[in-house]
C-alpha cells in the first residue's frame, strides 16, 4: 500500500472530525500537490469562459474584427481541449488518495480491535464493530469523493470571479462578497441540529445492525421454540427507530436545501438587476459584455454553493462517521503489551497467589484469594456449579482478564510483566463452542502457521479422530467448511478445533469443555488423543461432566469464587465432600 501506515489514534479525533479529515489527506501531500494542480488547471474554462462571453459580445456590439472573435474562440478551444487529460490526472491522483486513506483506516480499525481487551468486545457486539469497519469508512470515502470537487470547484470559481471582477469591474466586487456569509449563514443555521440528528441515526442504526446481528445468530433457537414473531418484533422496533431518525435527517436535509437554493437564487437575480441597472444608468462603466459578464459569474458562484449546501447531508454522514471511527481508536481499554518481556519459551509453571478478580459494576469478586501452584506438564481440573469462576479462572490465565488483586506468575515472571502476544504462541485453548472461519478444514487446521507440511497436518487431524472427516468430503482436507463451520456438524468442528491446538505443541493447553459436543464414542477417541497431548504440557481443564477429567493429576472444586476442595477423583470421593456429591448427582 503507497502512503505511510496510520499509526496513531491521534490524528483520527472525534472532537475535530474535519481537522483529522484533513491530516489524513494531507499524509500524501505528493499525490494531493498534483491532484490540486490539475483541479486548477482543468477548471480554468469555468471562469474564463465567462471572460471570453463578454469579450466576442463587447466586439459584436462595437463593430470589431472578425479576427478578434477568431482569437477568444481558439483560446475557448485550447482552454476545454485541457480539461480532458487534466481531469483524469486529477481523478487519478485524489481517488488513490481517498482509498489509500479508507483502506487506512480498515487496517488501523482492525489493529486496534485486536490490541483491545476482551472486555471491550464482550460489550460490544460483532454487527456494531463491522459497522464501523466497513459502512463508516464507506461514508468517510463517500464524503471526500462527492464533496471535494464541488468544494474545489466552488473555491475556484470564487478566486477566478474575484480576481477577474477586480480587474473589469472592481466597483462590483462587494456584491459578491454577500454569498458567503448567505452561504454560512445558512450553513450555520442547521449546523447543531444537523448534527445532532445524525449522530442519532447512526447510534440507531448500529442498534439495528446488533439486533440483526443477533437475529441471525439466534434463528436455530427461535426456529425450535416458535418464536419467529417475536424475533421479528425485535427486529422491527429497531426499524421503527432507524426510520423515525431517518425522516426527522431527511426533513432537515430538505430544509437546508430549501433555504439554499431560494436565498442563492435571489442573490443571482438582484445581482443581474444591479448589473442592468448600473449600466442603463451609467452609474458604472459597464457594457453588455460586462453585465453577461457579472451575471455569468454570480450565476456560476452561486450553483457552485447550493450544489455544495446540496451536499452538506453527505458531508454529515461522513463527519459523524469519523466521530464513530475515532470511539474505537480513542478506547482506552486496551491489552497493554508494547515494551513488555517478551518470552523465549515457556516450561508451563503457573502459580496463582492470593488471586481475585471482579467484574467490572460488579458487587462481588468472581474469583476470591485464590491460591493455587500448578507444575509444568501437570493436568488440573477445575469444576463447580455455575458461576463458581472456573471459566474466569482460564480467562485469568490467557490474560484476558487481569487480577483485581493477587498476581499470576508464569516460570516465576509475573504475567503482568510479560508481553502476552508472545506468551500465547506457547498456548493452545480450545473452547465449548468450536470457532472456524470461512475456509479449508487444513486452513482451519494451520490457521497462523505458515509454511506446514502435509504430513504434521495429517499427525494432528489423526490424533484429533478427525482423519474420517478428511475422508467423509468431497475435497478432502481442500473441502471448505463454510462460514463458522456451517457444512460441519458440532462433533466435526470440535474435533477440527482440537486438531488446531494439537498441531501448535503447545506448553500450555486450556480446555473449556472441549468435548462437550461429542458423542460418547467421538468423546472416547478425542479424550485418548488429548491424554497424549497432555502428557507433555500444562493442562487447564474445565468440565461439568466429571466423567472426563478421572485422569486429571488434580482436581480443584470452586464455589462461589473460592476453592473449596484440591484432589485427585479417588481421593476427592473418598472425603465425602463436595466434589462426591456433585459425582453422586452426575450417577444418579
């Protein structure tokens, strides 16, 4: 990509939506140097051709050469002739910008989603941050491809106006000087509420974006319980609200460009009356070519702004959309990593010291003076009831939470100090609901890895049980999955999920009910696979069947955030304690 990479969130500002506009643009100034210079060029017909009007009529009406009207007519051809080759340079030039400028700021959206911390996307749902990602940036380009050139033109058109009314007929001058404070004016007038109503339509239409979201992610639920209807209703509320915010824009847009085009319009007519009147009169030196002359250039001027005012809806759009684009990158609440230690290699010694943690507007600490030493390749289980922390627990681990107190040493360096990107390139984690994406079971499978052979792929998928779902497809291993591994059953997408993490070799492997979705046969292959892996890494385990963790070296009970039990299966049975009856309610 040409253009310098977008690295601070400082020059996208939501405080100074056109200020930031502007710095982005200017981040090319070799492309946008010639960009501007050929606008100049290529627009020199539009007020010069007002000059050439004036000058054939002035010979017309005085009786004067041929040649004369000869002259200004080759000048008229060579000034259009230009425009031509001038206007694709432009083009050319300021569009490379305009993309360049929203492919920018795509990638640094998607780099700072991924340096925020997990708790900025739990709040956030997925249809609000594509949004920004793609509809905002979509109006910031928009803006600047539909705005700029009226803008350019209009400026043009003032200077070449002015200059060339100084000239001929600087008497005239002030009469042109009231379009822009009619302009602002106006411009003014509806500034606030322009605003205003537009941040409402876009806070509207992320809320609709989320409740589409969630209707499409919820539609085998809705299916199962006959709740279409009420899907529906949710969805049409938020409808309801995007057209009631729409109409109340539209009806201010239409205002504007009311007001824009009467008060403009009459500026064109009581300026060719005074021109008429100051010649019939004599009151200036002005003859017919000079009033066809002023008329022309008020006219142009004119169209010029209320094509611009025209466009203030547009330029709305793409202003809130930099206030939108600029909440993401001015979130604090990031995964600091940047200047940490970052790791060579990891053993896979953990130990939790005096451990809580709660939730952020919570009463209460999920996880409270925890306390726990696990040694390198030792297999821990963690279970409990619902709530007890014990998917908290992992999460505490993976750094996507931190303590709120107590520390959590990784080989005896405090995870706070570490630089946790490079940390969990020694971790494999898989989760209870098996993510894949829109691709190839073997690109699920490398997914970040480059440069794998075929044989360590065919490794990972055997130990995985999943060579009979290779088998099972069309492709083979080149079958795509479909998007969030739609083509797979739940068991299928475990099973490819579990061959993800086995082909890392991780240090550390975090288990969150990875065989939840499996059959008892499937489960009874996956757990042999996993018992090797296991063997030679720190395992994580949490589970509510218990069935699956007997062969965990510990098993550590939680309630209510605190541990209550710490023990092998047989050992935790004999004590009678908690950990046997929640296996007596499992048998019973």
């Amino acid at each position: 990509m040409s253009g310098q990479a977008l690295s601070q969130p400082a020059l996208v500002d939501g405080a100074h939506p056109v200020r930031s506009l502007l710095r982005l643009l200017a981040r090319r100034p070799g492309r946008m140097s010639v960009a501007l210079g050929a606008f100049v060029l290529k627009e020199i017909p539009m007020w010069m051709l007002p000059v050439i009007t004036a000058g054939i009529i002035d010979t017309v009406a005085t009786g004067g050469e041929i040649s004369t009207v000869a002259g200004w007519l080759v000048l008229a051809v060579a000034l259009l002739a230009q425009n031509y080759p001038n206007h694709l340079v432009y083009t050319r030039n300021f569009m490379i910008v305009v993309r360049d400028t929203g492919a920018e700021l795509r990638n640094v959206l998607a780099a700072r989603l991924q340096t925020l911390s997990i708790g900025f996307h739990n709040r956030s749902t997925s249809a609000v941050v594509q949004n920004k990602v793609v509809r905002d940036v979509e109006n910031i380009e928009l803006m600047l491809q539909q705005v700029a050139h009226p803008l350019l033109s209009a400026v043009m058109v003032v200077t070449g106006a002015a200059v060339m009314t100084a000239i001929l007929v600087p008497q005239f001058l002030p009469v042109y000087l009231l379009t822009v404070p009619m302009a602002l004016l106006v411009r003014w007038t509806v500034a606030r509420r322009s605003r205003d109503r537009n941040e409402r339509f876009r806070l509207e239409m992320e809320g609709l974006a989320a409740r589409v979201g969630e209707m499409a992610s919820l539609i085998p639920v809705t299916r199962a319980h006959g709740l279409e209807q009420t899907a529906m209703n949710r969805v049409a509320t938020g409808v309801d609200r995007v057209r009631e915010q729409a109409l109340k824009l539209d009806m201010l847009n239409g205002h504007t460009a009311s007001m824009s085009w009467v008060s403009m319009q009459f500026l064109g007519v009581a300026c060719l009356a005074l021109a008429a009147l100051a010649a019939l009169t004599g009151t200036l030196p002005i003859g017919p070519g000079d009033v066809v002359l002023l008329s022309t250039y008020f006219t142009l001027l004119t169209q010029g702004l209320i094509q611009l005012l025209g466009l203030l809806p547009v330029a709305a759009r793409g202003v809130e959309s930099v206030r939108s684009i600029a909440e993401v990158l001015a979130e604090p609440d990031l995964e600091l990593n940047a200047g940490k230690h970052a790791v060579t290699q990891v053993g896979g010694a953990l130990l939790l010291h005096n451990v809580s943690h709660r939730h952020p507007d919570a009463t209460v600490d999920s996880l409270h003076r925890i306390d726990l030493s696990i040694e390198p390749g030792e297999t821990v289980a963690f279970v409990g009831p619902s709530g007890a922390g014990k998917s908290t627990i992992l999460n505490l681990v993976l750094g996507f939470v931190r303590p709120t107190r107590g520390r959590i040493l990784l080989d005896g360096a405090d995870m706070q100090d570490l630089d946790l990107r490079v940390v969990r390139r020694f971790v494999s984690v898989v989760p209870q609901e098996p993510l894949l994406f829109e691709g190839s079971i073997r690109d699920n499978v490398t997914y970040g890895l480059d440069d794998v052979p075929d044989e360590r792929v065919r490794r990972a998928l055997a130990d995985a049980q999943a060579l009979d779902i290779v088998d099972s497809q069309p492709d083979g291993w080149d079958t795509v999955v479909g998007e969030r591994g739609a083509r797979l059953s739940g068991g299928q997408r475990q099973r490819i999920a579990i061959a993800r993490a086995l082909i890392r070799e991780p240090r550390i492997l975090l288990l969150d009910e990875a065989t939840s979705a499996l059959d008892p046969e499937s489960e009874s292959q996956v757990k042999e696979a996993l018992s090797h892996l296991m063997g030679g890494c720190t395992t994580l385990v949490v589970a509510h069947r218990l069935s699956t963790i007997r062969q965990a070296d510990r098993i550590v009970v939680l309630e209510k955030g605190g541990i209550v039990e710490i023990g092998g299966h047989d050992d935790l049975l004999a004590r009678g304690g908690r950990y046997a009856a929640l296996h007596r309610a499992q048998a019973g």
